[in-house]
C-alpha cells in the first residue's frame, strides 16, 4: 500500500514567487493534516481536511496560506507571496481512525 | 493549550550507550502520547505511543511509559545502534476531539557513532 506521498520533496523559490506544495494522502483517509518545522523548532499544526471540508484551519499563519482539497482526495497547500519566514519543512499527513501516516514532507527555502 | 517540552538536543552517545530523551507536556484534557522518529532523508514515522496512564509503548528496543503524576513520557533505550541515528519528536494528541490533531515537541536529533 502506498504512503503518503508529498510533491515537490525540495522548492526554492524567490520572496515574492508563488509555490504550490501537493500531498496524495493514503487511499481511502478522510482525515488530512498539514504541519509545517521551521528554523528546526516543532512541529505546528497548519489546517485538518475531513474529506473535502477544512474541519479545522486554526494554525493557518496568515491570508498567504491556501489550502484545498477538491474532490477529498489529494490536497495542495499555496503560498502566494512567499515570504522569507516561511521556509522550513512543510509535512502532510492522513488518518482514518487512530494513527496518523506522515509524509517525506517538502524543504522549501525562500530566498 | 496543550504543549509539549523537549530536552533540548543534539545527543551524541557511542554505541551500545543508554538513551534517554525527556519529555514532558501540559493538556487540558486526557491525551494520548507519541514518539515519532524522522531517519535522514525520510519522513515522519510512529515510534511508539500510550493512549492512558501507566501504559507503555515499546517498539525496536525504545520505550516509554505515560506518566499521568508527572506530565512526563521519557523515551529510553538500553543500547542504541548507529542506526538510531535520526530526529526523535515527542507529541500529545486529545483523541476526544481530534484523533490526529497533534501537538509536538521541537525535536531532539541523536547521532550514535560506533
């Protein structure tokens, strides 16, 4: 059974520029997580998908964070305008009951 | 809100040493706790975890217990391998509202040298 699969694994990209971060959760999850490490600190909490619905969007950072989810299945996570703050390791995850699944998540730097 | 608190790292140790990364954490409810494991290269993966007092996961050597008194899940291994080598997080997640909203600790990188 596949994972959780995260595209692209790094992006660097210009202040300004916009990125468009993709998560394949696992066949059949309802639930997705987005998480984002920055600076190496912990692990923050960005938003929770119920298949096509934002249950929760509470760690969104700001107005420059979009995420979707059409069709309940893979999600994307854009960022538009990057800003330099923003760079870190950005992970997804899914769950059907219990356990959440995390992805390789995607190194982005912004210079 | 809920936190979690990390003995703060790098950790070196030579092998076949003793492990333990401590970790404490503050929630209002009841939560159930973590330790996830990030080897170079790959993503997060589930250690162990404990979902009530005086439990205690175990997987590949580690352990930890859930120590309600304390607000504490120590993680311990007896003799580490150079492949322990990766980034351990300690998290908390309150399954009565959330199951897989979870709050985690900064991380604490190990590096075992033989």
């Amino acid at each position: 059974e596949a994972g959780v699969t995260q595209f692209p694994s790094h992006s660097v990209i210009e202040k300004g520029q916009t990125v468009t971060l993709r998560c394949d959760p696992i066949s059949g999850h309802d639930n997705l997580y987005w998480y984002r490490r920055v600076m190496g600190k912990e692990i923050k909490f960005l938003l929770h998908f119920v298949k096509e619905s934002k249950q929760d969007e509470s760690g969104m950072p700001n107005n420059r964070f979009l995420a979707e989810r059409t069709g309940g299945t893979y999600s994307t996570l854009k960022v538009q305008p990057a800003e330099l703050e923003d760079s870190g390791v950005y992970f997804c995850a899914s769950s059907q009951h219990f356990e959440a699944f995390f992805g390789q998540g995607t190194r982005l730097t912004v210079v | 809100g809920d936190s979690v608190t990390q003995m703060e790292g790098p950790v070196t140790l030579s092998e076949e040493a003793c492990l333990t990364i401590n970790c404490t954490y503050t929630a209002t409810g009841y939560p159930s706790l973590f330790w996830y494991v990030q080897y170079p290269g790959e993503g997060l993966q589930l250690l162990l975890k404990a979902t009530k007092a005086d439990d205690k996961g175990s997987n590949k050597g580690f352990e930890a217990t859930y120590r309600k008194e304390t607000t504490s899940f120590h993680l311990e291994k007896g003799s580490v391998q150079v492949s322990d080598s990766a980034v351990y997080f300690c998290a908390l997640s309150d399954l009565g509202t959330n199951a897989g909203k979870s709050t985690f600790g900064d991380g604490t990188t190990l590096t075992v040298k033989p």
